[in-house]
C-alpha cells in the first residue's frame, strides 16, 4: 500500500518524532466540543521548514493526506484527520526567530502560544494583541483567521500578520508578504493563506504585528436589565467614537456561571466588560464619557477594576466563560455556535437565538464580541442524550439561517472546520466554486487537510 | 476575425455606449506618468453589473482582452489596454447604492470616487478615511490596494472594504465577504480582489466600512534640520503609541515646491506635516505629546493650523505636491517611485534615494507616507531627453532592489501595472508563480487585463 511506503519513508526522514503509536494517534483524535473521536494513521513532528517541506514531498508523493495540528483549541473540528493520513503536529516549531521592536514586529515559528509570545515580549514594552481567549497557536491563529476580545481595537490575525512561510502541497516553500507596514504587490497570499485551514498550505512562520502596552488601562464590568439595552449602549459608543479595547457582552446565564466558577457577586442579568487603552487622560475621558452612555441605558453596577490585579481577574473569568459553562452541567460536551451580523441586528440576532435554545429546552449561555457583533451560544449538551445534540445542530442551523438573513456571516472567528461546512454555499453563492478552483490550482491531489473547508 | 464578432455583440447590446471612435480610444489609451499612448480597439460604457457580466460573456466567447478603466489616476499604468481589446470604463456606474449609518457601512458602484463619496457622507457625521491623495475612484482603489495619508491610523482598502461584487472573466457574478465586521467563513475573496488590478474579475460593487468624524481634529507643520531627525521624530511618536491620522513627510525640494505654487513660506528644510483625531481633551494631550517629541529632535517651526480652512490649504497643498512638482519644470513628465520599508531602514533608504538621484543629475523631490515606511521620489523628466527616463528607470531599479534588501516591497500603494511587473519575481519568489497559477483557475483564456502583475 501505498500509504505504508510514504510512512517508511517518513520514518527514515524523523526518526521517533513520526508516531503510529496509538497514544500518539489518540491524542490527535480528539477535540474541545463535541465531534467525535477521529484517529490520524501517524503523527509527524517536525522540528523545521526543511522537514516540514520533505514531509509533504513525501505525502505528495503518496498522496497521503496531511491534516496541521496546533494546540488543539478549536472549535469546529479543523485538526481532525477525518480522511486518515498524517497529522502533523507543529507544537516542536515553538521558536520566537526574531524581535524587532524598532519596526514593531516579531518573528515567530507557528507553533508558539500567544501567551508565551506575550510573556516573551513583556520587557519590550510592545504585545501581541489578537486574544481568542484560548490559548491557542500563533500558526493555528493565523490558518483559522482568528480575532477575539481585542479585535474591536486592534483587529484580527487578518490585521496583525504582515508576512507568512508557507510550505505547499508539493513541498514547495513560499514567502508571503514582507516586513514593510503595507504593500500593493499583487495579490494578497498573506490575506489568502489565513483563514485557509491548512487547505493551501502548511504555516511555517509568521511575521506580526506588534503595539505598544498601553500607558494606562482601565476595564469595568456593568449590568443592564435587558440585553436590549446593553447592545445599545454599545451601538452608542460606537457612534461617538470612543476607543474601546474591548467590550464584551455576557447574558444573565453566564453571570451565572460566572458567580459559581469565580465566588463573584454579578446580578443575574446581562453585563458589558469593557476596557480603554491610551493615557492616563485619555481613558478617564473615555471612561467618563462611556459612564454618561452606561446611565443613559439604565446601566447599574458600574464597578471598574483599578488594579492590574482586578482587570486579570475580570478577563481570566471571561476567557474561563467556555469551561465554566462545561462545569456547571457535569460530564456535559458544548457545541459553540458563532455568527457575527451587522451591529445594528445584533439584539434581534440574539432575542431570537435565545428564543430558540429555550424552545428547544437547551441549556445555552450567550455571550459575545458585541463590539463587533459577534456572539457565541454555548450549548451544553447531555452526552449520553443524543438528541439532546440533535436540538443544539438545528439551532446551530437556524443561526446559520439567521447570519445570512441579517446580512452577516456563519463565522465570526472560529472558522469553517468540519462544522460550518455545509454552509458555506448558502453564505458564498457562486463564490465556493472560486475557493475550490482556488484549492485545486495549489493542490491539485488535494492532499491538505481534506474534507474541510472546499467543495 | 472574431474581435469583429465580439464588437458587432457589443454593439449591438450597448448602442451607443461602445465606442470605437479615435476620440474615446486616445483618451483610453493616456495615462498620468510616462508610459506612451496605449490605444484599446474600443471602449464600453456599462451601467449595470448585468450589462458587465455580458461584456464579460461575450469578450470570453471571443478571447478579447478586457482591461477596466476608472478614473484614471494610476501611476503604474494599470489601465493601458497593452494586449488592445475593450477598456471597460466604469465611469457610469457611480451611484451610492445605500447608506448605512447604524452599521457604519456604505455600498457604492465602482465608479464613485472617494471625493463624491465623502461629500456624500457629510450629513451623517461619518466618512471614508482612504485617501490616496487623487480623486480615484472607490473600484480603481479596491483594485490596487491603494492607501494613502491616512492609512497610518484607519488601514488601507485592505481594512476598509467589507465585501465586493465581482464579475469574473466568464461573466459569472460573485459576492464576496458579508456585513459582518469580521469573518472566518473560508478563503479570503476579498481580499484576493482586492489588489488583483482587474487581473481576476471586475469589481462591480463595493461595501466599505465608514468612520465616525472627529469630534475635534489637530494639524500641524514643522521643519527639522535632517531628514534622519523628522524619521526619528516619527519613530519616537510611533513607538510612544500617540495615536496619528497622518503623519507626512516632505524634503526641502518638496518645500520650494510648495512655496511656489502655493505662495507659502516653509523654510526649505525636510518636514512632517501631521493630524491628530479626537476629542477636544484627547487632540490637545497628543499634540502636547508630539510637541515634546518634535522638540527633541530639534524640530523648528512648528506650526499649527488651527481652522478648518487652514487644515484644508494644508492637506490640498499636500495632495496638489505631484502636479505640482510637475509644474516645476514645464512640460515635464513625472516617474514616481513608490517603495515601502520596515521604518527602522526608512532614513537610510530615502538618503541613499537621494543619493542615486543626485549621481543621476535628475530632479527627484521626495515625500511619502512616513509612518507606514513608505516614501515616494518624484522623478520630474523632460519628455525630449531620453536619456532623463532611462536614467530615472535605473534610479527605480536601484530602488526596487533597496527595497527588497531592506526586508520592504516594491510599492506600498500604487500597485504592479506595467511599471513594477518587473519586479514580482524579485519579490515573491516561487510566490509568483502561485500567483500565476491563481489567475489561470479564475482567467484560464487571460482575458483580464492581460500582460500585468501575473507570469
């Protein structure tokens, strides 16, 4: 078979860092929601661009699928190897290559986490702003597009990566983009590859985008007595132009959950936590001015965390918000949807979501990006009820249905994975035909990540 | 001859709106820099995406070369019709199709230039930052990734347009992106689009992303000693993270020029010219913090334009700089350069520029985009010396090299056209060839602006 050439060959290339073993393939079987287990036939660790090069020489050679694996932290099934084949993990290529704070960049290998990034960057004065609470990947960040509580401000991975190595289906290595701020260089690979799940090409290394740590910080978590009102106190800031870094939107349930995981004391009801970056001046007046929306809307409880000790615990109990709901319903599995619309139908987009999971006797947090009106059901589901996931697909459906009324997208920033494939026709029309030409011009046997994404 | 054919169908679903007549042909065939009349075999006026998707249709049956034409602002001659065929002028389609304040969104027919749009746009209290300087046309601007003065504080078309309708060269029509203000739902057509020059599709519909106007706005001038003081000026209020909406830099031929033809009386000295967006509070603090900065560094001068009115002369003495530079020597024609490079080589690489240009005997004044890395020279050549373009050209190779060696690219904003096409392999390396590769799965017969940006 052959399968079985190309896995001795690959053998002979990595010694012990290829796998068969099946706690090796186990582990790269598994996922964060509920997609079941989905065993690779072997698992690659490279440790270079060279290697990962002569791997997909290798695979091409065979025609063996090759599927990227990066933390694992994704929501939708992306690194699973549902064709067989190899999974390749990049956890080994973990190197910071390069930082330059004079041009606020930073060379990084894709297999670095954005905290470690972060932590490594602490004595610059500069950080890495893209924050999709896991703790995630920087290669796995920029193959599913990622963006999160501070995209509001500072932008996604589309905004933040300014160059990219990538290795092709046939071991071909390309550079992508450059370390300038911008470029009018013919088409734009850089935007193409993030976003690809690994389709086109496997991420080697990522040139991104640095920012200065703000001067001063300043984060506050306030009630509203309904959801309406928190989304429109949103809309209003908005309009008049106060910078947030950060506005997140939580509903009554995750208060909840909040209250049970963190032993705080928010009322039951929606909240915004938002945070200002800039000068010391510049985010009094921000927050002033957000106080003035806050009262206008009804807003109550109006606590602002003072010290750095405060606003960590206020984002560690938001990024904590998915576990947190797993934890409050026991041996659960989550099922997280994530349609992103037009501001202005966000509080509709979300009444009706709601609507939904109640009348289908789900159990489902909603909280969101508000500022850039994208929001997460997280539905909790029994496993040993089936139909329980049964209910949470056809709500997941009935938002998919919902994004494209409204004019937005399935996706806001989990991407497409094995998830959201079934409605990519519906949001891209004619348009899927060009990614899967797109595909099958840079991988014609189309041996990366297979089952994903494309036609 | 099938040309014939395909003119006798595009006549015949047009009338009067295809043109062959010499006037409509010679005024296609002109551009705004140095390459020589380039006459199209006809010219077709459409006014609707069904009639473009039609052109489109029948230019493909026939194998007609199709190149769009805008407003003609280029600077790389994009829109040349080189292979002959059809320029498509999309000068009539330029309706504002819908505002929407609410989402900060507006949707516009190619044609519609960034001027109208904006004038369009005052009475909403939000506008569309791009702002390349010309009065180009919001397509021709999706089509070349163009940026511009602003783009150090709102992005480029990059990060400012949401999505786009585009005809692909068999007439098929295709939506891209959504509403939403982000998106992880598959590879990113947009922004493979835009920057595609009318290579990939004809952009027939564009949904930009608006910007609330400042509450209150600061600008100034101010003349340094040195070239390297005015770069490290930038670099400081760069990395100190006060925020600029532009921040322009100008050599002291730059300054006589202005004093010329404008009856000013800047000291001819190397300047930045800058704006601060705000509040009033927030305004005041950055121009304090900027002041500090350009003291420092020994800054003189400094002058601020307080009124409207006084911001206005500022910035339209800014954006007249190229016609004006011009005028400086009449009859004249210009080659403009257009480099971008990580801002921590950026003094190096204007001054060795401007070495190159005086080795040359050439007049070259130098501005640019200096918080972006991005700098133009503006190579002023007498159209009866031959010798001056072929002198210039060498300047620009030497500078596409410096570029490259400097880790930047060779056009930060005006594009490939025939001008930097040269250059792409340079570049991108095995990267080109992807390129290549993408245009023949979306063009496989090359109808679409052939012979630019592509192998």
């Amino acid at each position: 078979m052959t399968h079985e050439q190309a896995f001795t060959e690959l053998e002979t290339l990595l010694g012990p860092r290829f796998s068969r073993a099946m706690a090796e393939r186990d582990l790269h079987g598994r996922n964060e929601t509920w997609f079941p287990l989905t065993l690779p036939d072997a698992v690659a660790f490279p440790e270079t661009t060279e290697e990962v090069s002569a791997i997909l020489r290798i695979c091409h050679a065979h025609d063996v699928p090759v599927t990227p694996w990066g933390a694992a932290s994704s929501l939708e099934g992306h690194a699973l190897a549902i064709k067989g084949g190899v999974s390749l993990d990049m956890t080994r290529m973990d190197q910071i290559v390069e930082v330059r704070p004079e041009d606020m960049l930073v060379v990084v290998q894709p297999g670095v986490t954005r905290e470690a990034l972060n932590t490594d960057l602490r004595a610059t004065g500069l950080f890495f702003p893209v924050d999709p609470g896991a703790n995630a990947s920087l290669g796995g960040m920029a193959a599913t597009r990622a963006s999160g509580t501070t995209t509001v401000r500072y932008g996604s991975m589309r905004d933040n990566v300014l160059a990219l190595e990538v290795v092709l289906a046939d071991g071909a290595v390309i550079r992508t983009g450059s370390r300038a701020a911008k470029s009018a260089a013919g088409y734009d690979l850089t935007a193409l590859m993030l976003g690809s799940e690994g389709t086109l090409g496997i991420i080697t290394e990522l040139t991104l985008r640095l920012h200065g740590q703000p001067e001063a910080i300043s984060a506050a978590v306030c009630a509203f007595d309904s959801l309406e009102a928190a989304v429109e106190a949103v809309q209003m800031t908005i309009q008049m132009g106060i910078p947030m870094a950060r506005i997140e939107f939580v509903d009554e349930q995750v208060a909840r959950v909040f209250n049970a995981a963190n032993g705080t004391e928010l009322p039951e009801k929606p909240h915004l936590m938002v945070e200002f970056h800039g000068s010391d001046a510049s985010t009094a007046e921000d927050a002033e001015r957000f106080g003035a929306v806050v009262e206008e809307m009804g807003g109550a409880g109006f606590a602002w965390a003072k010290t750095p000790e405060e606003r960590n615990r206020l984002w560690k109990m938001r990024h904590g918000a998915y576990p947190a709901c797993l934890a409050s319903r026991p041996g659960c599995m989550g099922l997280v949807t994530d349609i992103c619309v037009p501001i202005s139908r966000l509080a509709e987009a979300v009444a009706e979501t709601r609507a939904d999971i109640v009348a289908e006797g789900l159990v489902g947090p909603i909280l969101g990006h508000v500022g850039d009106g994208n929001f997460h059901a997280i539905l909790v589901l029994d496993r040993d009820t089936p139909q329980e996931l049964d209910r949470a697909k056809w709500v997941a459906s009935r938002l998919a249905e919902r994004a494209l009324r409204m004019g937005g997208t399935v996706t806001g920033e989990h991407g497409v994975g094995m998830g959201k494939r079934k409605y990519m026709e519906a949001e891209h029309g004619p348009g899927w035909q060009v990614m899967g030409a797109i595909k099958s011009a840079l991988d014609p046997k189309g041996i990366l990540n297979p089952g994903k994404l494309v036609p």
